[in-house]
C-alpha cells in the first residue's frame, strides 16, 4: 500500500517531490523518485510484502520497464510460477507486475487478483500505461498541468500542486499514450435463478472463505475492524477461523450500539478485542482533518470517515493491515431505502449502480482513513469473484419479498459462524452505531443558519447543496482545497437514513 505522484514530463523531480510531501501518510516507509527526459515517477512505500526490498520506482531486469504501484496483489506467487523467463530480485507482488506487463502488456490487468493502480513507463517507446483495479478500491486522478504535461496521484491534494485540473481515473479501466482509455471489468447484468438457498449459501461460504483467507497474507500483523453489525462481525468471525491471536478493533462513544455489539462478537469468536470510546470533543476537534483526507463534502461519507478515522488511529498501534466489512451492503441489499423497490429486478439495478459507484463512497471513506493514518485497508466483500457470483443470485433472495429481510441470504451464511442477535440485527449506518450522528448533525444546525443555507446552497459552477450539514462540510472543504476543480465530480451517496436520499 502506498501513494504515488508522477508527471509525464521531463526531469520535474522537485515538483513530484512536492506531490509526494502531500501524501507522505499513505508511504512513511520509504521514498523514491526516477527521472529521465520523457517523465518523473515518485513513489511512497507502506511496506506490506518483503519488508527490506522492493522499492519503488521498480525496474525490470534491462531498465527498460518502469513503474509505480499502489495496492495489493493477493496471486501474486501462483503468477509468479508462471514467469519462469524472469530473474526476480525481490520477493514482492510489485516485481510480478512490471515482469507480468512484459508479456502480455495492457493485457495483463485480466490476471491480476487484487487492488491497484500503476503506471508503468516504457524508457525506449516513451510511452505510459496506467490502471486501476476494476471497483476502484485504490484511488487514481490525473490532469494536465499549465505547460500540457499530464500529471497523476493517489490523491487529490498531491495533484492540487501542480495542476487544478482533477480528473477521476476511472475504475476497470486502463490508459495507454497510443489508444487511450479502455474498460476491461464490467458488473454482470443477467442474474441466474438459482432455486435452491442452500446452494447459494454454500457457495457464498466458499466464496468468503477464500477471499479472507488470502486477505490475510501479509509479513505484518494484520487484525480486523469489528463493528458488531452483521458484515464486518462476519468477516471477523471467518479470519478468527484462519488466524490465531486476531486483533479486533471497536469505536464509539459512551453507550453507542456498536461498541456493546462488538464486544459480545469478540468474546464470541475469541480475538484480542480493543476499544477507543471518544466525546462529542473529540469529534469536533479531527472533524477538519477527516474532511482534508477524505477529499469530499458529503454528509453520508463525512459521518462515517470520523468512527473510521477513529477506529484506523486505534488499530495503527497494533497493526498495519486490516481487513473490513465494506461491499456487503451494496452486493445484497442492506440500505434500508432499497426495500421501497416495488420490482425487484429496479433494485437489482440500483444495487449494480451503487456497486459500481463504491469507489466515490465508502471505498474512498476506507482508504483515505486507513492511508491517513499509514495501515492498509483490505474489503474481502469486493474481491471479484464474489461480485460475479452476487449478482447472479436473484434479488428476492437479498431482500425478502414478505418481510423485507435486508441481506437475507447473508445472513443465511453467517448463521454458521455467529449468534442470532449479530446474524438478525437490524442495519444501522457506522455513524448512527457509533452514536457520531446526532453530534454532527446538531453542530451543522447550529453553525449553518436557515439563511445562510438558503442564500448560498446554490454554487456558481451549478453544483447545489442539498443540506446544512453538507454546507458546513463544504465550508471545511473549500478553506483546504481549490473546491470548484473538483465538487462537480465528487461521489454522493445515495442515502443518509430512512429519510433522505440522494439521487
């Protein structure tokens, strides 16, 4: 896990190291800049897989291949067995990458297991490749600078140094300098009627199994963010099965739902449980630093990245990677405003929708707490394969047609590995678990005026402010970053509660 900056120009280390200083938090391992006379690559390493090699910018064995990697690749050895042709020089999944492009070029995204975004550079055609995993778990912008140069982050304040020109890189797709942009993951349409739950069940559990299993793999400690709701209590309880000595980690103020339910998950499935109960105080006081990491104004996002901000900081004491609950909303129906769906097969399309969307919300709420606080977060919910076979199970079986069971065949599967009171526990969004919602939202009312917000909520660039609360935040925004280069592209969520929605 890392953060990288580059500009597809010349020698411009000077100003890649700028980008860098931006996003030091996402790499404090390690730093390293290449340069020629076509392009400046500088990368900020998290050491994950081989601790004491592996540094990036990488090159491969003639010099001729260079790149930057952000993310993780969890087949990296079984690829590795392939590329016999190869002299490796470390044990990283980075190397299998640089080595895998030498083969198959563009290609080789359709191979790799994992999160990611990359650009690698070809020192003799003077020309670039980029990527970005298929739902967009680790984020990519881009833009062109004042002189044309077209400059790349991990983030937008490391891009913000060169260039107000944000562009979003979009996810499954790559970029080349000959063909430019081209998607190669799409989310299938067509679900399959499977009749028999039993046999979706069992196959979930595979399914789940395995993508814990190798999100488990690291030569770091590695633990799991425990909320005590259904989807992150799930995977705590899968990686318990495959790791001894788990550490979990719960926030929450005094009293909250999430803390109480956390704990009774632990004791259940046996990890080192630890807590962090924080004030109304304390959520005041890192409101303004959750907002400058998450890059994004919207309140849905904002109220959750403080418990994530939270819970990241408490974990990063303990270990660098952790494994977390997000996707399992979006994959089987669990926000409460998709039971107002009258046909199922409307909301079949919402939940591809929003799936598709993850990386502009609770994706991007994940990574930029994780990163901001120098761990790595891992989603087994969103590993590929179990978005293929999600959305072939039919939508009555996520939520019920009777009763409007959110998430029911999830629950169906976690029946095996927790107690009835986690499996049948009704959603409630982190921030609301967390007791963060009602802090928020009063120091909104009490800072935006009803005037104020009518007079103002409308923006010159046509972007229009749906609340106090997303005002107050943009308010934040805007006093960090240049605002008007990005909010139009900036991710919304659908939904804040039972009430609100956005389109």
């Amino acid at each position: 896990m890392c953060g990288i900056a580059g500009i597809f120009h010349g020698n411009e280390t000077n100003r890649v190291k700028m980008m860098l200083e931006k996003i030091m938090h996402r790499g404090p391992d390690d730093h390293g800049i290449f340069s020629d006379s076509n392009i400046t690559l500088g990368h900020n390493r998290l050491t994950i897989i081989d601790l004491y090699n592996g540094r990036q910018p990488m090159k491969n064995e003639d010099g001729r291949y260079w790149m930057i990697f952000n993310g993780e690749i969890y087949n990296y050895k079984s690829l590795r067995t392939e590329l016999k042709n190869h002299n490796f020089a470390t044990n990283t999944d980075s190397e299998v990458i640089i080595h895998l492009y030498e083969e198959l070029k563009e290609d080789c995204v359709n191979y790799l297991d994992g999160m990611f975004s990359l650009v690698i550079y070809d020192s003799i055609e003077k020309t670039i490749f980029m990527a970005r995993d298929p739902l967009g778990i680790k984020p990519l912008y881009y833009g062109y600078t004042e002189e044309g140069y077209l400059a790349f982050a991990s983030e937008i304040k490391a891009l913000q140094v060169v260039t107000d020109d944000i562009n979003e890189f979009p996810n499954g797709q790559t970029y080349t300098t000959k063909n430019g942009f081209s998607k190669y993951f799409t989310i299938e349409q067509d679900p399959i009627n499977i009749k028999n739950a039993d046999d979706i069940v069992d196959g979930l559990r595979l399914r789940l199994e395995d993508s814990v299993r190798k999100r488990l793999v690291a030569d770091v400690p590695v633990g799991v963010f425990l909320s005590g709701g259904l989807d992150s209590s799930l995977i705590a309880a899968i990686a318990s099965k495959y790791k001894k000595n788990l550490n979990s980690f719960a926030v929450g103020m005094e009293g909250s739902n999430d803390i109480k339910n956390a704990r009774i998950v632990a004791d259940y499935i046996g990890t080192i449980h630890h807590e962090l109960i924080y004030t109304e105080d304390d959520v005041k006081k890192i409101l303004p630093k959750v907002i400058y990491y998450l890059e994004s104004c919207d309140p849905a996002l904002v109220r959750s990245a403080v418990a994530t901000y939270f819970v990241s900081r408490l974990a990063s004491r303990y270990v660098k990677v952790v494994l977390s609950g997000e996707g399992a909303d979006e994959l089987f129906g669990g926000y409460h405003y998709l039971k107002n769906y009258s046909n199922n097969w409307e909301m079949h399309t919402e939940l591809r929708s929003i799936t598709g969307n993850l990386h502009n919300s609770n994706l991007q709420r994940v990574d930029r707490m994780t990163m901001a606080n120098s761990i790595e977060g891992r989603v087994p919910f969103l590993d590929t394969e179990m978005i293929h076979y999600a959305f072939k199970i039919k939508p009555s079986y996520k939520i019920t047609e009777k009763d409007k069971t959110e998430k029911w065949i999830l629950r169906k599967t976690a029946e095996e590995y927790l107690p009835d009171s986690i499996v049948w526990r009704r959603k409630e969004k982190f921030s609301i678990g967390t007791g963060t919602n009602e802090v928020l939202n009063s120091l909104a009312e009490s800072e935006i005026s009803d005037r104020y917000f009518a007079k103002n909520k409308k923006l010159a660039n046509g972007f229009e402010i749906k609340s106090k609360e997303e005002m107050y935040y943009y308010n934040i925004l805007k006093k960090q970053f240049t605002i008007d280069a990005f909010i139009n592209e900036m991710g919304r969520s659908r939904s804040l509660d039972d009430f609100q929605i956005y389109a």
